[in-house]
C-alpha cells in the first residue's frame, strides 16, 4: 500500500492505494467521484478525462501515484452550485450531448482546448477531440458546443 | 401562440444538467452494500471441447467467495439463454434452435464464450483468481465465416449438420424469374454488408442483489428494455416469478441494439448473487465487451434487378446469407428475414419481390440488431442496386429514382412483401435534398476535383424503414414471442404536477424532455412540472422498452391514450365544480371553460378536487387522478427519406472525403426538432462509419482480429463533416401523434449513399467493379491501381 495525497476539485484528500491503483479508480471508487467514466482499456475513449495540474489528462492511464501532490480537477469540480460552467452550458445549449457517457471527458477535453485557443475553428474542434469518442451524436454538436464555449469561456 | 415547452419546440433537455456535471447514474456508478466483484473466464479458442474446468487452485486465493462453472449450472437447473423469435424454414421446418448455456457446457464455440465465474471480495481479486482457473480445452477447427461454415470445415452445433440453421423465403421464385427473362435490362450486384460492433461508450455492467428478508432478486443492468430482461431472465433462465424479480436500468450510455438482449452475464449474477447471499457486480471492460456484446449486420448478398425499357422496375430477385454467430441471440432470426425482406420494396412500386434467405452458424459471437436491424440492409441492397441500374442503362439516378416511386396518393400502399406503408411522399423528400446539397452544381464540382488531381462522386440513399415496432398480432402470426405494445402511466399529483411512468427506456433519446412536452402540449402543465420515470420494474407498470425508433410512436401513443382519459376524468370534475355538464366543458391550455360563459377552472384546482374531494361527484366518480394506457399499435410506421453524399478520393492515398452529407427525412410530426437532428447525426455518423471506417474481422477459424478499439476503427470527429439535415412532415394516420420514429433512419440511409458516391467517384477512373464497406484507403487505392 502507499500513501498519496492531492487536490481534488480545490479539495485537499489523501489516502492508502495499492501500487498498481489507476487514478481513475481512486476517483470513481475511492473518492467516489463518479462523474470520470471508464470507456474503454487502451486509452482510446476520453470518457475519463480530468485535469491534472491544468492539463487534460486520461486518468485511465496514470497510476494514483502519479499524481500524487497534483491539483487534479473533474467534471464535478466545474459548476458553481447549480451554476454551470460556460462549457457545460454550451453542451446544453447545442444539444452536444445524448446518453451523456462520453460527456465528462468531452467537457473536461473542451475546457483545456479553450484555455490554449480561445476561439477555436470547426477544425480546430476536430482534430483536437481526436483522443475523445462519442457515439450518439455524430459530433456535429459536440463541434458546435466546443466552439461556442471556448468563445464563452475567453469572453 | 404555440407554448415555448409543447409539441414542436426546440426544448433544451431536462436531463442535461445532471449529465453535464457529471451526476448521472449509470450501472456502474452503483454499489450494494457488501458487494462482491465477479470476473469471467471465457475461452481464448473459437472452437474447443472442454475437458476439464479445475477451479481448486483459484478458488484457495486470497478473497475467493465462489467459483461456478457450467455444471453448476446444470446442477441447480440453470437453462439456457432464450430465443424470442422463432423462424421456420421454406419447407416448414422451424428454425434449428440449439442450446445456449449461461456458462459453457462441454464445448466453447467463440472466443469469450464464458467458462466459469469467479466471484470475490475485489475485482483485482476475482480477476487474478480467474486466470488461476485451469481449463483443459481440446482444441477444434473452427468457422469463422459463412464461407467456412457452408464448407463445413467445422460443425458448430450437434443439431445442424450443415451449419444451417434455417433456409428461409419470402415470395414466388417461378414468378419471378419468368418476370426476369422478359426483363428488357437485368442487373446483378453481389454485395457484403460488413460486420459492426454497435460499441456503445458505456460498456455493459449487470449487478445482482438478493434480499434474505424478502426473498427479492434485483438485477442493476444496463439495457434497453428491462421488462423484457425480467420475463426472458425470470420465466425462462431461472425460474423466478415477476413479483420477486426487480430489474432496474438506470442511466445507460448508448445501447444502439446491443443492449436489447438478455446476456449470460445478467442470469449469472442474479442467480449467484442468492446462492452466496451478497450482492455481486460485474464490469464488462471494453476487451470484453468487442468478444461479448452482439455483433451487428454481416450479410452476403446477391441481387438482381429487372427493369423494361423505359426503366420501370419490374422485379427484384434477392439471395442473401446471413450469419448468425455461434447461438441464437435474442431477436437475431427475425433481424434477416422479417426486419429485412418485408423491406426489400423500398420506395418503390416494384411490383414482384422475391427473396432468399439462409442463415448460418459460425464460431463467432452471436449477430443480432444493431441500429436499424434489418433495414440497413435492405436499403444497401435497393439503393445500390437501383443505383447501378440508373449507371447501366445511362438515367440520371435522382430521375430512375422518382420514376419508379410510390406516388403520393397511392397510400395507403400494399407491397408485393407483406407491408402496408401508411403515408409518405418520396419525391418531396428526394427534391429536398437535391436542393440541399445543389445537385445541379456537382458537375462543375466534379470538374474542379479533377483539375486537382482528386475523384469526385454522388450518390443518392432513398430509404424507408418500418418502425414503431410493432404490432403484436402480426409479429406474433410472424414467429415472435412476445407482444410489441407499449404502457404509459399519467400521475396527476394534488397540486398539479405529473409523474409519467413509461415502459420505454431512455438512453441517450431524450425521453425525459420529449415525453414532458407531450403532457406539457396536452394538460397545459410546464414541463418542469413533469417528471419522466423509466428504466424500474417495480415502479414501472409494464414496458417492452426502446429500440426499433418505437418510443414516441408506440411508447408516446400509450402516453396520448392515457392522456385521454385524464383529461375525460378531469372534464367530469371541472364540470361538477362548474356545476355543468361535462359535454360543454372545453379543456385548452390548461383551463377548463363552458362556451358562451366566464365560467373557468384551473388543471391545478381539477387535481387537488381529485385527492382532496370535498366537493367532488362521488357517486360517478372516484377520487383520484391517475390513468394507465396500453397501446397497440395498428400498423408499422414507415419514416422514409432521402440522404445524398458527396465524396472526394485521392487517387494517390486511397483515402475518401466526406466532402458533403446532406439529409431530408419524414418522420411525421415532430416533438422536439433539436433532438431529431441529433439523432440523424447520431445515426449518420454510425453509417458513414460503416461505409468508409468500421469492420469487424474474424480469421478463417474464427479468432477475433478487430478486438479493441486499436483494431477496429471508430469515426472520430475528423473523419466527419457536418451534416445538413432537414425534415418534411407527412403525418402517421394511425397513431395519436401521428408520428414515425427517427433513431435509425442516419444509419439506414447513409451506408448506400456513401458508398453510391464511392462507386460512382471510381467508376468515373474507369472502374467497373464495385468494392465493398468499408471504403478503406487501401482498399480503394488497390481497386483504382488494378484497372
């Protein structure tokens, strides 16, 4: 076992894992965060994409003791109360989202695309959700969210 | 002035606050206290005898609860999964129906076929004791296509000799080929529509709880119907009667068909989860889910299509294999035959259809629906068909198309295979989506790529499908073991407000918003006032579920019926409380009025007289205001459109552009147009992926080559454009909405469409030969370099 610590969502938590713990399991499982989902088991999906230190990261793909001592943030972290994050809204907004899976790691992708690029084309979009699948939406709307967003977040 | 929140509004979704910050309750975000984890061991052959299964070594690992294998099963009288659909054979014979154990007995018949449980205290426990497991396999040729299996170089089943398992027809063949011979041009197309994995992102997950006190089973699982899951699990797996079987799919993330189906790993864990008495849960990861989760598609087809000299279609002939995989998924015999051939008139008035269909055993996981289910095939096998025939006697494709539609005021219309189409109007729908994507300017498009160097080509996709499935007397005259109602429940609340109980499911459609605006457009209640209640067994009356584009057309008939009745018992209230009678009451935008007076009463008044019935006609009615509908719905729905491509190949690479995609369906009235373009997206997007991008492959023996998401291609946000779609509104006769569905039609239409421009880009490099899906860049690049 051995012991980690690190910010999540502003909060600090520490606690005991097994070497091998994937971070995304001390969120969902540990620290019962269930909004990070687990789509696949070769880094392929994106639904479990958080932020690690200010980049987006997949926490399918780092052990917990990786980020030990990191600012870690997920898609619960980004509404204030029952005020969503201009990201969030846009998805809303653009019906970017259908079974809502995906979503998270969609967000959590956006928002790091917005913060390098605060208007971003519909290429732009594109080729940067190459790490994130979704498939009910075709993207069209995913497209479309992502770009109002990032002009709403840089506003 | 229409409501902002009622029929035909843009409404953002109710659920999407709880899915964008991430507070949605998908399968595995649950936990039962004293939870176990199981893990399966599932064979790494796609054909083997099992000679021994040794579990004494795992089941002394650290953790283990319990190890179960195949002969527990048999033990305790566990049986085998079920078909829902029996088909019989042209000679009379039914289907060859083999069995289908939970956990395999005596031989593994495809790679993840499960072997053995191993359940434990963690999943890192059950997991490594599962590989401790030692299964002595004896190892056996195996088929891992149709090819293989008609040849026989293996037999899958005991029971079908000849791998087939039924041969199966639809029409008269002399006919037809008489109507063949006088044909003046026939046109032949072999075609193969690929294999997929539907690959929802939410893999599945199934939790099974038993209650000691109670002795109530549960099962948490993600599925599109679990009413169904309930009768086929309870009545025919375990022998568990409804009352004490609860079956509870929360939020599921995309099921696409794959998560209609009763799965071995749902019987499992319920039935373990009462022998070790402490709840289990079971994850499937996404290895997992590419060798367990049913596969869609994968036919083999031969077409030829007679038409006269002026181009009128006059019969079209259809041979088709289909493959089954190793057992018989749930509603699989009925996706090739029923789902399909009754399909094979189009839009078109062909006037003699024959087609037929055998189906075949392969040691590959079993095939079943997967979006669209039969209908994607049959509009591959006319679209591209018809679009051949349009390039061999030199017509323009849009015109070959209108001249051989089903006119306007011929509806309703009898094909010659066994439908009624209800309304449509086909030539609308193709002018639409001419406009839409300028089809008068292609040529000079065409011209353009090919002063760059690059291959331009169009091609049209118009499609019908048959939805609000369906009927329960005609599917049950068809073979099908169940009824295809559906149920809604209206709780009107004492101040106002509604809870609607559906039997259809939500899993990505948008239920909890659509259904609302219904009772928003009806009963004049805001829709945050509503609230839409799916996916429970015990609190759900009844349901057969989502998939078929059946939830607003059947599920929302249901709805309409039971809001007929609140409103009748709500007018009979209002009228005693106006002292009037209640044929003068008149009910709109949430008032009830008497014509001719200022006479006025509230719904919110009509429904808290109904509990709180002080002043209220009890000898005619009881308090209350609550109503339960089943629907039944008289006829299939036939949404039908027209979907255009448009591509452009690089003849160096191989690689194929989407360079235009553009949309015009009928799918009746509409709800809620935001989510109806969201799905054509969704269902586009999965077409397309098909067409250029996805394919599943198995080797001759049948081990699976595309298992991961490395392996097998998802279309990604650059692979695709954006999309032009748009709607014509032929409204459905015969249901209450006078709606026909929408989920399915993207990937209906799209695969033909793509592959039409493909074809049509190539043909214009001088090649003849069509290729097939998926239009890969090597495959491409190796047809244009051969000629």
């Amino acid at each position: 076992m051995q012991s980690v610590s690190m910010t999540i969502n502003g909060k600090h938590v520490s606690g005991e894992v097994e070497g091998r713990t994937l971070l995304v399991e001390f969120l969902r499982e540990h620290q019962r965060l269930t909004g990070t989902h687990v789509g696949c088991d070769t880094s392929q999906c994106g639904a479990c994409t958080i932020h690690m230190n200010g980049e987006a990261v997949k926490s399918c793909t780092m052990l917990t003791a990786q980020a030990d001592g990191a600012e870690v943030s997920t898609i619960e972290g980004l509404a204030n109360g029952d005020e969503l994050h201009p990201m969030q809204e846009a998805f809303r907004e653009h019906h970017g989202l259908q079974c809502g899976f995906c979503t998270p790691g969609m967000v959590m992708s956006a928002t790091a695309l917005a913060k390098r690029n605060s208007s971003p084309s519909e290429a732009d979009v594109r080729h940067w959700l190459e790490g994130n699948l979704c498939r009910c939406t075709g993207y069209h709307n995913i497209v479309k969210a992502i770009m109002a967003g990032a002009r709403a977040m840089n506003a | 002035m229409p409501r902002d929140d009622g029929i035909g509004a843009a409404v953002r979704r109710k659920e999407d606050f709880r899915f964008v910050t991430g507070q949605g309750s998908y399968t595995d975000d649950l936990n039962r206290p004293g939870q176990t984890y199981a893990a399966f061991v599932r064979s790494p052959h796609a054909h083997a005898t099992l000679n021994s299964v040794n579990t004494s070594t795992a089941a002394t690992m650290d953790g283990v609860v319990a190890i179960f294998t195949g002969q527990d099963l048999l033990d305790t009288e566990v049986n085998g999964l079920p078909c829902g659909w029996q088909v019989h054979s042209k000679d009379g014979e039914p289907m060859v129906e083999p069995a289908h154990p939970a956990l395999a007995q005596g031989k593994v018949r495809h790679v993840g076929d499960a072997v053995a449980v191993v359940i434990a205290e963690t999943l890192g426990q059950a997991r490594a004791a599962a590989e401790a497991v030692q299964v002595d396999y004896g190892e056996l040729p195996g088929v891992g296509n149709m090819t293989a299996a008609k040849a026989g170089k293996a037999q899958v089943h005991e029971e079908a000799a000849d791998n087939q398992c039924y041969d199966w027809e639809l029409g008269d063949e002399a006919e037809i080929d008489a109507a063949m011979a006088k044909a003046a041009h026939v046109v032949e197309l072999p075609l193969v529509n690929n294999r997929l994995i539907a690959n929802p992102i939410e893999p599945r997950v199934a939790i099974g709880d038993y209650d000691t006190a109670t002795g109530e089973h549960t099962l948490f699982t993600t599925s599109q119907n679990p009413h169904v899951i309930r009768l086929l699990m309870g009545a025919f797996v375990l022998g568990l009667p409804e009352h004490k079987l609860r079956v509870v799919a929360p939020d599921v993330g995309g099921g696409f068909g794959t998560k209609i189906f009763h799965y071995a790993e749902e019987a499992i864990v319920t039935w373990a989860a009462a022998k070790v008495r402490r709840p289990i849960k079971w994850t499937s990861d996404r290895s997992e889910a590419f060798m367990t989760d049913a596969h869609g598609r994968d036919h083999e087809t031969i077409a030829k299509l007679g038409l006269d000299a002026d181009g009128k279609f006059l019969a079209l002939k259809v041979q088709t294999d289909a493959n089954m995989g190793a057992y018989l998924s749930t509603f699989a015999p009925a996706v090739p035959t029923y789902l399909y051939a009754t399909l094979l008139a189009g839009q078109y008035t062909t006037p003699l259809v024959y087609a037929n269909v055998r189906a075949w055993f392969t040691n590959t996981v079993p095939v079943d629906a997967y979006r669209g289910a039969g209908r994607p095939e049959a509009a591959y096998v006319i679209e591209r068909i018809v679009e051949e025939a349009a390039r061999k006697i030199g017509m323009d494709p849009a015109d070959l198309r209108t001249k051989n539609f089903v006119a306007p005021d011929a509806f309703p219309y009898q094909t010659p295979v066994a439908l009624e189409y209800d309304s449509g109007n086909y030539a609308g729908t193709l002018e639409m989506a001419k406009q839409a994507i300028n089809y008068d300017g292609f040529a000079a498009r065409q011209a353009a790529s090919k002063a760059a160097g690059k291959l331009r080509g169009i091609g049209f996709s118009a499609y019908i499908e048959a939805c609000g499935i369906a009927p329960s007397a005609v599917v049950g005259s068809l073979g099908a073991r169940a009824g295809l109602y559906e149920v809604a429940n209206v709780r009107v609340h004492p101040t106002g407000s509604v809870t609607i109980h559906t039997g259809t499911h939500s899993h990505g459609q948008g239920h909890e918003t659509t259904f609302a605006q219904v009772i928003a457009e009806r009963l004049g209640v805001s829709i945050e006032n509503v609230d839409v209640v799916h996916g429970d067994t015990n609190n759900i009356p009844f349901g057969m579920g989502t998939y078929g584009s059946r939830s607003l057309a059947v599920g929302g008939s249901a709805l309409a019926k039971a809001l007929d009745k609140v409103e009748a018992k709500a007018k009979k209230i209002a009228a005693h409380l106006m002292e009037a009678s209640d044929t003068d009451v008149e009910f709109k935008d949430g008032q009830f009025t008497i014509a001719g007076t200022d006479k006025c009463v509230a719904f919110g008044d009509v429904a808290l007289t109904a509990y709180v019935p002080h002043n209220f006609p009890h000898d005619e009615l009881e308090p209350g205001l609550e109503e339960q509908a089943f629907y039944d719905p008289a006829n299939f729905t036939f949404p039908a459109g027209c979907h255009i491509a448009e591509v452009e190949i690089d003849p160096d690479t191989g690689t194929v552009t989407l360079a235009n995609f553009v949309a015009a369906d009928d799918f009746g009235n509409i709800v809620n147009p935001m989510i109806v373009e969201g799905q054509v997206h969704g269902g586009i997007a999965q077409g397309v992926g098909q067409a250029l991008l996805e394919g599943c492959v198995y080797d001759e023996e049948g081990q699976l080559v595309t298992g991961s998401y490395m392996d097998y291609a998802m279309p990604r946000a650059d692979n695709l454009p954006n999309f032009t779609v748009d709607t014509q509104v032929t409204p459905c006769p015969h249901n209450p909405l006078g709606v026909k569905g929408c989920g399915e039609a993207g990937a209906i239409a799209a695969p033909a469409a793509v592959m039409n421009a493909v074809t049509g880009a190539m043909r214009a490099a001088g090649v003849t030969k069509p290729i097939d899906m998926p239009a890969t860049p090597s495959k491409v690049w190796a047809a244009l370099h051969a000629s």
